[in-house]
C-alpha cells in the first residue's frame, strides 16, 4: 500500500471482531513504532503489549479508575466509551514516554524542553503504528483516555515511567466514513 493511501484510508475504529491478531503483525507494527524519528534521537518509548487473558486484568484496571473517578465526582466523559473498546479489542498497547511532561516546575527550563520533546517524538511513533496496521488491513484507535485510570494501569504494568497514550489493534467490525477535514487553505501560511 503507498504511504498516501494508508495516510487516507485510516480511520479511528471504535468496533473490533474477536479474531486474534498474528504475532508478526505486531511485530511489524511495533517496529515501524521504533523506526519513528525521535528529537535528539533519545527514542524516549516503551511499549507494553497487552492481548489474550491479561486483557481481564486491564479491564479490571479500567473498571476500578472510572470507580475512582465516579467518587470523586470527577466527570468520565468519553471515559466509559473508550475502555469498552479497549475491552473489546483483541490487543491494546500502551504507550510509555521516560520523562514525566507533568511537572515542569521541579525541573530546569531544558528538562521541560526535553519533555515535550519526548511527547511529540512518542506522538510520532503512534501515528507509525497506525499506519502500519492501516497497511496490514487492521484497525486501530489512538487513545488518551488512559489517564482515568492512570494509577491502576501503571501499578498493574509496574510501570514508573510515565503513561501517555494507548492504541488498540484488532480487524475492524466497522467502516466509518472519513472525517471531514478543513481545507489546507486554511490551515497554510506561506511566505517567501
């Protein structure tokens, strides 16, 4: 599939078949992930791979941050929506950047540069996995609602980096249409 094609056909599935996804695709997925440019090459990602039993140990996870959330009185939004899927999916990889982005103010103006560099190389390496699933015919969902349930996924993962984003992987049981898009016009400046 050319680059362009994957970039249009692409869409962000919100319902997924139970079939198990081969091992060499993710493998392939998560290698496009690696090869994904990264500021000052730090490579600052760690992937966690999550499918087949373990996934009722996540959605017990899940279950028990929107409790959390629902106590405080904290609102869950597209919280409760977002973890069906998760459930639903046959794998969920969660996405793990090495510097908390949280904290600036403990830290020098360069660690909070740093930071947000980080963010963006990790941004760069979801958007590979995407489009690498795209071209093997899988689908995919780029999810930040991870953070309703932050503290139970990272103790359960026993991870200590910092939890920025998940996506879930499996065949589509859905063909949304695209999304509408503005126009580049409005969106380019160009100058010289």
């Amino acid at each position: 599939m050319e680059l362009m094609t994957a970039i249009q056909n692409r869409r962000s599935i919100r319902r997924f078949k139970g079939d198990p996804i081969p091992r060499e695709a993710l493998v392939e997925i998560l290698e496009a992930a690696r090869l994904a440019p990264s500021g000052k090459n730090l490579q600052p990602w760690r992937f966690v791979v999550v499918q087949g039993e373990a996934r009722k140990e996540m959605a017990a996870c899940l279950d028990a941050g929107l409790e959390g959330c629902r106590e405080t009185g904290m609102p869950t939004g597209s919280a409760e929506n977002t973890f069906r899927i998760m459930k639903e999916a046959p794998v969920t990889v969660f996405v793990f950047s090495r510097r908390d982005i949280f904290h600036p103010e403990a830290r020098s103006v360069s660690d909070h540069v740093l930071s947000l560099v980080d963010a963006q190389s990790v941004g760069g390496a979801i958007e590979h996995m995407l489009l690498k699933a795209t071209e093997l015919g899988l689908g995919s969902l780029w999810i930040a609602d991870t953070f309703f349930a932050y503290k139970e996924l990272c103790a359960w993962l026993e991870e200590d980096s910092l939890l920025l984003a998940a996506v879930t992987l499996g065949y589509a049981d859905e063909a949304p249409d695209a999304r509408p898009r503005r126009a580049l016009e409005r969106l380019v400046e160009w100058r010289g």
